[in-house]
C-alpha cells in the first residue's frame, strides 16, 4: 500500500510554454501550468464545463524532455506527487502554493 500514497495523475493541456530555469552545475527545472476539464449536469440539467489549472514542476531529464519538446496547447499525461511550500513575494508577504512534482511524463496526440 505505501505506493499509493501521496500519488497524483493528470492528463490534461499546457496552458503556456514551460518555464526553464537552469541551476548549478547544469541542473533543469521546469515549471508549467496543465489544465483539465471536466463536464456535469446541474440541476436544471444543463451541461457545465469546468477547467482546474495545476502547477507542476519538473526536475533533471524529465525537465530536459519537458524543454525539448512540450509548447503550449500540447496534451500529456503526468504522474508525481504533491507538494505545499511557502514563500515570501517582493512585497514581504508570505505566500503558499500547492504543485505537483511530476516524476513520469506521456505526451499525448499529435
């Protein structure tokens, strides 16, 4: 059971181009913005699209793939787990974010 916890999978679009950051000693990251979509029925039965963004960030190979070959609009699919950090913004003011740190990479259609 251990290797179902702390588990999250998305398939879902790239809302813009990822973001690379090269750090020391050649080291990759990359952050990018995935969006899915969901529909539902309210209760006057008519049909509602719902889209959820989430922050994904990527470290080493997987970064280097995610450079090479992802831009936005591309399809994939992500396997990894998620993580709360906290920061301080330029303003001094102490801000929490949730990502999911992506581990395994699918890309999808054309």
């Amino acid at each position: 059971m251990n290797t179902l916890r702390n588990k999250v999978q998305l398939i879902g679009n790239l809302g813009n181009d990822p973001e690379i950051v090269n750090l020391e000693k050649g080291k990759k990251l990359a952050k990018l913005s995935i969006a899915t979509n969901d529909s539902y029925k309210n209760t006057n039965g008519e049909i509602v699209k719902d889209t959820q963004w989430h922050n994904v960030v990527a470290w080493g190979k997987t970064a280097e793939i995610i450079e090479k070959y992802l831009i936005k609009g591309k399809e994939v699919a992500i396997e990894g787990k998620l993580q709360n950090r906290s920061y301080e913004d330029k303003d001094g003011i102490k801000r929490y974010i949730t990502e999911i740190v992506c581990n395994e990479l699918v890309m999808l259609g054309k």
